[in-house]
C-alpha cells in the first residue's frame, strides 16, 4: 500500500515536470520583418511578410491596415502544425485607401502553450506612406534635333522624389541626372543601329512608390547613312597582330580563328564593358565648351564605317565603326579632347591600351590603341592635356588613334561634340553653360 502511494506520488511528480517543460518549452514570440517597412508604397507595391518562429511553430496571423479611423483586414490566417517559417505577399489593391498615411499592424502567435495556453504573440506596427499619383513631368528644353548616329539633350523638372528618371525608347534606357538647381538632365542618343520607327524618345520617371508617368517631347530625327568601307586582313597582318591577340583566345592556334574571335566576342565583351563604364559618370557635366579635336591629325576612318572584312578574297566579317580614327605621326602626344575625370586606363581588348575620360552626364570619350599611357582612374584631366603617346595596341595595324564618344555606354557620332554651335545650340545653352 505504502508502495503504491510512492508510485503515485512519483507519477505526479514526473506528470508535472513534464508539464512544466512543455509550458517553458517555448517563450519566444516569433519574428515579424516586412519589407518595405517604412517609406512610400502604392497599390503596385510588393510589399513582403516575413515570419519565423524558432519554437513551436507559427500558428495565427492578422494584418490590418490603419488610416485615420478605419481598421481594414488584410489578412487573416491560421498555419499547419509545425509552420517555422512563412513568407506573405501582402496585396494593398484589394483595400480602399486613400494617398497619406497608412500604418500596418502585425499580430501573429505561435503553437506554445506558455501564457496560460495563449502561446507568444507579436505585435509590430509599421508606418508607411500610401502614394498612387505618379510624378508630374514638365518639359523644360525647347527643340530637339538629332541625326542618326548623333546626340542630344532634354531637360525637365518633377514635382517629387524619384527613384528612376530617363529618356526611353525600344529597349534603350539613358538616365537623367539632377542638377544642382533642382531640374533633371538627361543626354541621350538616337543610336546608330536604331531603326527610324524605334525611335520615339519619352521621358520616363518612376517615384518611390513605383508609380510612373512617361511624357513625350518634340523632336526631329534626321536620317543619314554611313559609308561602307572594305578591309583586308592580309596575312601579314594576322602575322604581326597574333602574338599579342594569342592570350586573349587561349587554345586557338590558327591566327585567322584567333582574329575572328577577338573581332566578334572581344568586340562585344568591349562594348558591354563600355555600357557599364557609362554609368559611372558625374552627375553635373564636366566638359568646358566643344571637344578639341587632335591637333594636325588626318582622318583615318569615320564613325559608323560599315566594314566588310576580306581574307584572300573572301568575306570574313563585318562589323561598325564605333569611333574616329586619327592620325599623325608615330607614337604622337594624345591630349584629352575634354576636361573630366579618368575612368578606365588599361588594356581593354581590341581598344587595346586604352583610356576613358568621364565629362558627367554619361558623357564619355575613349582614346584607344596608345602605346603610352600617363594618367590612371581618379585623375582629373583638362582640356588639351596630354594623356599619353599614340600607337597600335589591339585591333589596330599601324599607329593611329582611335576616338570615340559615348552616351551612357552608346557610341555617338564625334564631328557633333567638336562643333562649337552645335554644341551650343543643342547641350549647353539648355544647361546655362555660356
Ligand atoms: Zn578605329
């Protein structure tokens, strides 16, 4: 009998010990982060819930959305048994909400027993800002005149903060750039290689909510057409250029292979590296006046050549002239054509030694083929100062320099930005630049 009141006893004791664990076994409250947790958000917005709960597991969930006396139900769930995590979408569309503030309360508790059975619960409020009226976009420049191949500029003014503005057209983005006196500056260019019907420049600019509005300019696109040019890649050529071009096709051995490959992958592998350069530009403009065209050079080769490749008598390749190909004597002095910043001073493929000068806005010149180079990223150069010596490094057969000038990335015609009325008639008299 004594022995059984012993057992008993022990079968309570063990009964609550085990209570107790399972009681303290979980108490922590689970994790609630939503993002965006602050800031302006439209009915677009994709805003994201994200829940955790390390202990027993989620178990119910409520949003709601607070503006002024109104409470709205957003969401409302209860989670399977053993939910650890959970990532909600929350949808804002589907409520009635008026533009101002908005606060989104998150109540969520998990499986536990602790609180007398209630379990942990969360509580997190986030205020927002509920914004569906996009940005007002007032066109500031008045005519807009461009060539084919050529550049050209807008300007324009926005009554709120943006996250993006721009010119858009096909699948070209230029972005715009604030100026110190508060309107946006955008250069763009109407590309050589864009059909006539593409392009249809719009203003472009998205607030910090998402909401976009897009706004049409005028404009006047003149058509031109460019030379076709013929080239001959002797042997002598390949010759001379294989050694230098071997490293950059590792296990092709035959030198016109190798020339291919570098004419067609390098090439594109150049561009693309030069689109990303072009982004890498000051937001205020750099140049002082129109570019100075190398001093007692000859022309060479013209923007947007069209080349068709020989070998032997037999078309190889084609591809465009992104640039201006001058040329005087050997190993000359080549001066930065504007004032700005060094971006790029490396070999860059079939540029070979080459230099890239920022003059802000996206507005880029390139001096490739040097045999010298004496500036380096980060220092700012001046009109006319001499950068380093010309030469025939990368796709180049005699010493020459190659000249070009980007847009964000997108090569422009040269003659334009050596032009002073051009220059002043299009880009700086938009800017107040005298
Ligand atoms: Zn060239």
């Amino acid at each position: 009998m004594k022995s059984l009141k012993k057992l008993f006893f022990l079968l309570i004791i063990i009964g609550l010990i085990s209570a107790a664990v399972l009681y303290f076994r979980d108490t922590k409250p689970p994790q609630v982060s939503l993002t965006p947790g602050s800031g302006p958000v439209s009915q677009k917005s994709k805003l994201l819930l994200a829940l955790n709960d390390d202990g027993m597991g989620l178990k119910h969930l409520e949003v709601k959305v607070l503006q002024g006396n109104n409470q709205l139900s957003l969401v409302e769930r209860d989670f399977p048994a053993q939910t650890g995590v959970a990532d909600i979408d929350l949808d804002l569309s589907s409520l009635r909400l008026e533009d101002g503030g908005i606060q989104i309360e998150v109540l969520v508790t998990d499986q536990s027993i602790y609180h007398l059975g209630k379990g942990n619960s969360q509580r997190e409020v986030y205020s927002l800002t509920y914004d569906t009226r996009a940005p007002v976009i007032s066109i500031l420049s008045k005519a807009h005149n461009f060539t084919k191949g050529g550049s050209g500029l807008v300007t324009f003014s926005l009554n709120e903060d943006v996250a993006t503005a721009g010119v858009r057209f096909a699948e070209h983005f230029f972005p715009a750039y604030r100026q110190e006196a508060g309107y946006y500056a955008c250069l763009f260019a109407y590309p050589y290689d864009a059909k006539e019907s593409e392009f249809v420049p719009r203003v472009v600019a998205v607030d910090l909510a998402g909401n976009e509005r897009q706004a049409g300019i005028y404009y006047r696109a003149n058509e031109k057409t460019f030379r076709q040019r013929k080239i001959n890649i002797s042997k002598n050529f390949l010759a001379q250029k294989t050694p230098e071009f071997e490293t950059l096709v590792p296990g092709v051995s035959d030198p016109l292979e190798i020339f291919l490959h570098v004419n067609r992958e390098i090439r594109e592998k150049n561009r693309k590296k030069l689109a990303e350069l072009g982004h890498k530009t000051s937001a205020t403009p750099l140049w002082n006046g129109a570019f100075m065209r190398q001093p007692q050079a000859a022309t060479l080769a013209q923007f947007a050549d069209n080349r068709t490749y020989y070998h032997e008598d037999k078309v190889i390749d084609k591809t465009v002239h992104w640039g201006h190909d001058l040329a005087s004597v050997a190993q000359a002095e080549i001066i930065a054509e504007n004032s700005g910043e060094v971006i790029w001073s490396e070999y860059l493929g079939i540029y070979g030694q080459c230099v890239v000068i920022d003059h802000g806005l996206g507005l880029q010149s390139l001096y490739a083929h040097m045999s010298q180079v004496s500036v380096k990223p980060g220092d700012m150069v001046t009109k006319g100062q001499v950068i380093g010596r010309s030469g025939a490094t990368g796709m180049a057969g005699g010493d020459h320099l190659h000249l070009g000038i980007l847009v964000s990335g997108v090569p422009v015609q040269p003659i334009e930005w050596w032009d002073k009325s051009w220059l002043y008639n299009n880009i700086d008299s938009k800017l107040n630049i005298d």
